[in-house]
C-alpha cells in the first residue's frame, strides 16, 4: 500500500475514505481535516479563545495538538475526578496532561473536585441515596458545570472536548433507538452558547477514534491508556461494540449515521421548536441555566 501524496509505503489505510498515507503526510492529513471542520461548522475564529477540555486520553491531548499547530490561541482545562483507588486513573491522566502543557509551554487550568466541591465522584455517587446516582452521572454533571464555570469565569469564547465520530456516533445510536427527540435537537458539532455560557465545539466528530489512535501514537503523545474503571460493562461501550461490527462490514457506515443525521436535521426533518431556549431558566445558587426554575441539578446534588 502507497501514500497517495507521495507514493512512499503508507502507515495508515483508511478504508471508509480509500485512502492510504505515510507518517508525514498522515500527519499533516489530521490537522488539516480539522481545520475544515472548524471552518465547515463555523466553530471559532483564530480571535477567539478556546479553552479545551483535556482529560488526558489521546482524542483530547491530540485535539489540543492539533488546535496549537493550526495556530489557534487554545488554553486546557483538567478536571481531576478523585478517581484513583487501585488504578491512580486521575492521578496518572492529569500526569500526562501536566506533562503535555510543560513540554508546549501551554496554559492549564487544574480543578481538583475534592478540593473545590467537597468529595471525590466515587464519594458523591456513594452519598446520593447510597448510590442512586451512579459515578458516571455525577461525572458527567459535575464536568459540565465546572467546563461551563471555567469558561464562564476566564472568559473563553468556547468550549471544545475531544469527542470524536465514535463516541457522537454511539451517542446518536443510543438516542435514535429511543427516539430521544430532544437530545437529537442539541447534538452536533456546535451547541451555541446563551446566557452566560460558552459555545460547545467537538472539532473530532467527524474523525474516526482509530484514526486519532494513529494520530496520537505516530505523533508520540502520551496518553493515559486505560479506560475509566466505571465505564466497563457501560451502554456506550456496547454501542460502540455494535457499530464497529457494522463499519467492519460496511467501511464508511458509521461516518453515513453521523453525517446523514446532520444532513436530515438541516433540511428539516426535525421541527426544532424555538421554545425550548425560552424555557431555559437560571439556576438560583450558580446562575447556570437549568430547564426548571430553581436550583439546577448540580446544586441540586451538591446540596443534598
Ligand atoms: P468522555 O466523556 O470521558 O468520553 O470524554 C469526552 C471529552 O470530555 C474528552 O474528550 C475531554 O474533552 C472531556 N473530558 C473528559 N474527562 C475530562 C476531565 N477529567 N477533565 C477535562 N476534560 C475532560
Ligand atoms: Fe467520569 Fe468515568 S470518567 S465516571
Ligand atoms: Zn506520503
Ligand atoms: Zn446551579
């Protein structure tokens, strides 16, 4: 197999794209199709600041990579989790995050929960009604509302994370066997922001997780290996499972959900309804907007 820029062996071949290229090129192919992404979506400009949420996997160390060679004036944000029993999972990501932003001079705001909030994910989960909240739940709702509150507080334009067409292809998977209306509305490369709060980006989504593996291990990134210990045995991992089957099959299936998606949704095939921004009202305790009037589900949490 050549690269097809140089004719040279190729390292990477992309079936869903019939495209092979050499380290070189493949590098340079990357940042590239993100770079057209940017634009295509209309993400940021190179005014704006980017803040980027960095967990120390390789999609997001890759992304603020990637953002930094195209010139973009991106800062990182590690939230640190408390999730270290027999794995040292936070301890060890914000490690290699640390080590990333040293080796390229680069801005990263640290922000331990246990410190600032009280307690550990595992602790919250194991407070809420003993459990009722699972880790990932609460993960997922205190990274929200710190990513916004960083953002918020130092001013960024945007919010960009690493996901890439995998995960947003799982996610679609997983709302489209429930016909989850209004999540289907909000997904997608950019959630514009509104009262206080910034732009969401995923500059990766069209990019699939194999080919930022290849980015991240032909580029020597350090990255942090293992998966979180609570996202074993999870839905989305099995979705994940279900579509990799399907994509082996059919190369290029997984990118045709994504995009044909998007494409269905601008030409109307959903009726967004222009109330459900009105309906967003902000949280009495941290200002964020939250859909019931009152405390958001943050607070909520954090107050029980
Ligand atoms: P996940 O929800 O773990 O699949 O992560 C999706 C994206 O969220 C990552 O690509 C990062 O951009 C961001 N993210 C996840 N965990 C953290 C963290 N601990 N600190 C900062 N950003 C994170
Ligand atoms: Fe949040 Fe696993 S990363 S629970
Ligand atoms: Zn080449
Ligand atoms: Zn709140």
């Amino acid at each position: 197999m050549k690269c097809r820029a140089c004719g040279q062996k190729a390292v990477v071949n992309m079936r869903q794209h019939k495209l092979a290229l050499c380290k070189e090129h493949y590098l340079e192919w990357i940042p590239e199709q993100t770079g057209r992404f940017i634009e295509k979506y209309k993400m940021f400009s190179h005014e704006e600041k980017v803040l980027v949420a960095v967990s120390g996997g390789k999609d997001s160390l890759s992304l603020w990579d990637i953002l930094q060679r195209l010139g973009y004036q991106a800062d990182g944000l590690y939230i640190c989790l408390g999730i270290d029993e027999g794995l040292n999972y936070s301890a060890e990501s914000q490690r290699l995050t640390g080590k990333f932003a040293a080796a390229h001079s680069l801005k990263l705001h640290i922000v331990d929960v246990q410190k600032e909030y009280g307690s550990t994910i595992p602790e919250f989960s194991l407070k809420s009604h003993r459990g009722r909240l699972k880790p990932c739940s609460v993960c997922g709702l205190v990274k929200r509302h710190v990513m916004n509150r960083v953002a918020r507080d130092f001013g960024y334009d945007v919010l960009a994370t690493g996901h890439n067409l995998d995960d947003e292809a799982a996610v679609l998977f997983g709302n489209t066997l429930s016909w989850a209306g209004e999540y289907m509305l909000r997904q997608g490369p950019v959630l514009h922001g509104n009262s206080g709060l910034a732009r969401k980006v995923k500059p990766l989504c069209r990019i699939y997780e194999r080919e930022m593996l290849a980015y991240a291990l032909l580029r020597g990134i350090e990255y942090i290996y293992d998966e979180c210990p609570f996202s074993v045995g999870s839905t989305s991992i099995y979705y994940k499972q279900l579509l990799n089957k399907l994509e082996s099959d059919r190369p290029g299936a997984k990118q045709t959900f994504y995009l044909s998606f998007l494409e269905a949704r601008r030409s109307g095939l959903f009726v967004e309804r222009e109330t459900i921004q009105a309906e967003l009202h902000p949280c009495t305790n941290c200002g964020q907007p939250t859909s019931a009037p009152g405390l958001c589900s943050f607070c909520r949490m954090m107050s029980r």
